[in-house]
C-alpha cells in the first residue's frame, strides 16, 4: 500500500481516488449504456495506469482458480450439447408425465434446476428454453408460466453447487470452499425452496392449465431418441462429466482446485472428441468450441477482479468491513441477517457477480471480528443464498432472466419488467426466508 | 474506375416474373411461387416503390416451429437440432394455414439486399456466392428489376 501511495497519479490518495474510480465503474455497469466488459477492463486499466495497482498486482488480484473453472466449464458444455442430451432430457421428461401441461409444468422447472446445479445459469435456460416452446407450441398452451418456473428454477437449482452459479464459483474459488461444502451445505435448503417453487407455479398457474388429447398425443409422438445425434459423443461426454463431477466431490482427498478439474475435463474431452479425426478437422472443431466461450463474461471477471483488487488494496474494503460492523454492533447473526437480505434485495436489482466480489474480500477482513476462516462459514452462505436467489425478484436481476425474456420476446411471448417482477418478486422473497429460517435453525 | 455498361445491374437485370403487392395474402403469394417455380418474389406498391422481398424460405419456416427459425446469433447455444419433432402434414399445414391470410407485407425478409441499377455484377455475384438467389434492383425507391442467379449465369455464360 505504501509503496503505491508515492506512484498515484497527481499524488491523490488513493483511498478516494480508487473509490471514485469503483463507483463510476459500477454506476456505468448498471446504467448499462456500455457492454459491462468494456467498462470492467477500462476500469480495472485506469486502477494501474492511475498507479493504484502496478501491473503484477492487477495480475496477481485475477483469481485464475475461478477464471480456469469457467472457461473450463464452457467448453465441457459446448462439445456436450452437440450431442442432443439436453433436448433428449426435456423431451423424456415430458413424456414422462404423459405430455400432461401442468406436470410438464413441474417437471421442466425441476430438469432445469437440476442441470442448472451442474452448468451455469445461462447455459441451462439456453438448452431447455427452446425446446419448451417446441413442447408449448405443440399442446397450443400458453408459453409464458414455462418460461417463468425455469427463469426461477435455473437460479434457485443453481444455487446448490458451486459450479451453479457465478456467485458460488466466486466465493468458492476465492474462499476455497470445495464443492461437497455447498453440497451439504446449501442443496437442503435448495430442495426445499425448489418444491415450494413448484408448488407456487402449480397453484398460480399449473391447476388450470388444460389441452386436448390430440395435442398431447403430438407431444407423445416426439421422439426423444431421434435428439441424440451424436452416440459416441454422448458416451464420451457423459464419460468426462461423471468424471469431473466425481472429481469435485473428490477434490479434498485428490488436493485438486476447482479450475484444475474444470480444465482438465475440459481438455481431456477436447482430447477424445477430437481423437482420430484428420488435422483439418480438429482445428475446424476446436476453433468452434473455443469461439463459443463467453469471453464477455470472462473478461468482465478479468475485469472486476483488478477493480478490487485495486480498491482493496487501498484500504477501502476493510474501511467497508469496519462500517458494516460497527452498524451491526459485532454481532455475528445480526451480521449474517444484513448480508442475506443486503444481498438479496440488491442482487434484484443490479448485477450480483461485481456485488459478491467486492463482498468476498470485505467479508474476508471481518474475519478477526469473529474468530478466523472457519467461524465465517454461515456468512459465505448467507452471502451464496441471498445473492443466487435474490437475482430471481426483477427481470434484471440475473443474467439467465433477461437471456430468456429475449428469447421470448423473438419468438412473440411478450416478458415485461413489470408482469416478471409482480410474481418473481414475493417468491423471491419467500425463498429468502426460507433460507433465513434454515440459516437461522442450523447456523446462528 | 470505370465499369463497361453491360456489366452494370442496369443491363443484367430482367422483368421479376411476377410483382406482388403488400396487401396480397401469404396463400397468393405461395400459389404464385409455386406455379413460377421462383425463388423469392418482390414486393412493390402499386406505383413502383419497392417494398421487400419475399423468399421461399420464409414460408418453410412459418410451417415449422417458430423457435427453429428464431435464432440467436447472439447465443449459439440455444439452437435445437429438433429431430425429436414428429409434425405430420396436418401440422405444417395448420402453421401455413395460421398465416395464409396474413398481408405479404407483414412477413418480408428485411435482409434481403438491393442492388442499385449502377452495382456491378461483381457486386452481385458476391451475393449470390452467399446463397442468394434473386435480388431486387431499386431505382429512387422504384423496383424496375431483379437480378436472379440465371440472369447472372447466362451472361457469363454467353447464353443467348
């Protein structure tokens, strides 16, 4: 910190200057007039050319563990879809439940809370959203109450494991928290919450939902097995993806992080999909896959990373973490109910990925005011809960909500702010009591 | 530079075999390019002025499940493959028949590109190499031709 203060710009204090530089940087994340990745590099260039951060600093603040685990994820998930196993998924289990609208209803929501606990947020509504409105269009049923229970179950299901949702990526990676810890820890509260969230969309919308047997007959007649393309793939992608599943769980006994699995899952299905084809076509193959990375959301990471760390750096996070106990007065359940519902209500309505980074090393510095790494426990998942679910309460509130209110919109189903949130916003807050009942009764 | 006249738009172009007009109904507009065997048909009003273009593949698509044609080029990932899909005739005839009476003019395809009388037929041809088949020549927003990928062929080609 010292050796920074003689190098800053002007000679401006730090403290002051990196703040204004956080605030505007956020303020214009959320105005959302510039692509968020833009302004999070330019922010996080602007900490080091103002001299707030030397250039190995901002390095050393990018937590490559979290960086690894994403793209690794994404390629994992882009050779995998190839194969038809998502749309496989939603067909079965629509059939499943004799095409019947209303246990579609529910079985939808549950596929996509499920695979969501596995892949991020986004990816998930991707896969299955197109096929539901396949499915609605073919019972001749209103889209909508669809495409709203899977909005809500991504981010509910994906709230359970630390690959689930970016949030848990971030404070996994940079608490090292492993994937068995949110495992045992959140997934109990998040079945709970789940079934609540089925039993709400059958009660609002389910009960009376009615089509024909005709029209079910032409659901009964998709063919799930005709959505499998690729055999081999298939059983090459369900190979690694066990494998790294059962990695995560593993990851204490084996000593492995979670960016080293994903990246090696990532590469050594590279490996086998790409095993035996001539030299053209591996490069035309990888070039594919590595293009459909989300080098947006990467290098927003990239991005805010470098802003806290610069931000960190000079000393206003601990500054934060002073405030914040002092207005809680030190007390520890006081302060787990203020994240919750901090993070809740604000994940509603900004982008909850920069929110739970700054929150991550501030959270951090209240470690002395407890008693060390361990005793901070309940308030990572506090954090983890009121940020995943809250994102659920408006249509900005999570990425996988405005991706499906575009989708929406392009296939004519109108989604509007106002319709979204008038429903999200109750459950999401029911879903957060939950929690805190659950927080409260196991942790405080 | 300086382009030779004959080859200019302007003097490859041919009459469009048949002009609709944006009122006329989407089931017109599919009889029409049937019987013509055409690949896209142009839209004008009655006075001249070029509206859009209507190709074949927009009636393919409006007989198949929306989302198949709604892509995002913005998420790759949400593309289905669909071959779980088991619609019968009745089923693409249902979809067509939403839409048979539909105005043409509500279903244009707005990427459909206009060639100026004076674009050379280089710049037609670069089109052309992408999968399109017949484009519209538009002079002070009057439609007075259409260069289709025979007029192009048969010039190279010295076919008379």
């Amino acid at each position: 910190m010292h050796a920074a203060t003689s190098s800053v710009l002007f000679g401006l204090d730090p403290l002051w200057l990196s703040t204004v530089l956080m605030i505007v940087t956020y303020g214009v994340i959320i105005s959302e007039k510039l692509n968020r990745s833009i302004i999070a590099l330019l922010g996080a260039m602007l900490m080091v050319m103002f001299g707030l951060l030397t250039q190995e600093q901002a390095v050393g603040g990018v937590d490559f563990n979290t960086i690894a685990l994403l793209v690794g994820m994404m390629i994992i998930v882009s050779i995998t879809r190839k194969c038809g196993i998502f749309e496989f998924l939603a067909i079965w289990s629509a059939k499943l439940v004799k095409a019947n609208p209303a246990g579609i209803l529910a079985m939808l929501a549950i596929v996509t809370a499920l695979v969501s606990a596995l892949l991020d947020n986004v990816t998930t509504v991707l896969l299955v959203v197109p096929v539901t409105l396949i499915i609605t269009e073919a019972l001749k049923v209103n889209p909508y109450p669809f495409l709203f229970s899977q909005v809500l179950a991504s981010n509910i299901g994906g709230t359970a494991t630390l690959i689930g949702d970016p949030p848990n990526i971030l404070i996994g990676g940079q608490v090292g928290l492993s994937f068995n810890d949110f495992a045992i820890n959140l997934a109990p509260v998040i079945v709970v919450i789940l079934i609540v969230h089925v039993l709400s969309i059958h009660l609002i919308w389910g009960r009376c939902m009615q089509s024909s047997p005709e029209l079910r007959a032409r659901v009964m007649a998709f063919d799930a097995v005709q959505a499998i393309t690729d055999r081999r793939l298939l059983r090459l992608a369900s190979l690694v993806l066990a494998l790294v599943m059962l990695a995560f769980v593993m990851a204490r006994t084996l000593g492995l992080e979670s960016g080293t699995i994903g990246m090696a899952g990532a590469a050594l299905l590279l490996l086998l999909d790409n095993l035996g084809k001539p030299a053209e076509q591996q490069s035309e193959s990888v070039v594919k896959v590595y293009n459909e990375i989300e080098w947006v959301t990467i290098l927003f990471f990239v991005g805010l990373f470098i802003i806290i760390a610069g931000v960190e750096h000079a000393g206003l996070l601990r500054l934060l973490a002073d405030q914040l106990l002092a207005a809680t007065g030190g007390d520890f359940t006081a302060t787990g109910v203020s994240i919750l519902w901090a993070s809740a209500v604000l994940s509603a309505i900004v982008d909850n990925i920069p929110f739970v980074a700054t929150m991550i090393p501030l959270i951090k510095s209240m470690g002395p005011a407890f008693g060390g790494g361990d005793a901070l426990l309940p308030l990572w998942w506090c954090l983890s809960l009121g940020a995943c679910l809250g994102g659920n309460g408006t249509l900005i509130g999570a990425s996988a909500n405005l991706t499906v209110a575009g989708i929406a919109e392009r296939n004519g189903i109108p989604f509007s702010f106002a319709t979204y949130t008038k429903i999200a916003f109750p459950l999401m807050l029911t879903h957060v009591a939950i929690s805190q009942v659950y927080l409260w009764w196991r942790y405080f | 530079m300086k382009h030779q006249p004959e080859s200019l738009c302007r003097s490859i172009m041919s009459e469009p075999p048949a002009v609709l007009q944006p009122t006329d109904t989407m089931l017109f507009a599919l009889r029409t390019m049937v019987a013509q065997r055409v690949p896209a048909l142009p839209i004008a009003e009655r006075d001249g002025r070029y509206v859009g273009m209507l190709p074949r593949s927009r009636l393919i698509a409006l007989a198949m499940p929306r989302v198949l044609w709604q892509e995002s080029t913005q998420h790759p990932l949400s593309r289905v493959q669909g071959g779980f899909i088991q619609d019968s005739l009745a089923d693409l005839q249902e979809r067509l028949d939403g839409v048979a009476n539909d105005p043409v003019s509500r279903h244009l395809d707005p990427e459909v590109p206009v060639l100026s009388p004076e674009a050379t037929l280089m710049h037609a041809m670069l089109f052309l190499h992408r999968q399109r088949n017949i484009m519209p020549v538009v002079e002070n927003g009057k439609l007075i031709g259409v260069v289709s990928v025979w007029d192009v062929l048969a010039r190279i080609g010295r076919v008379r």
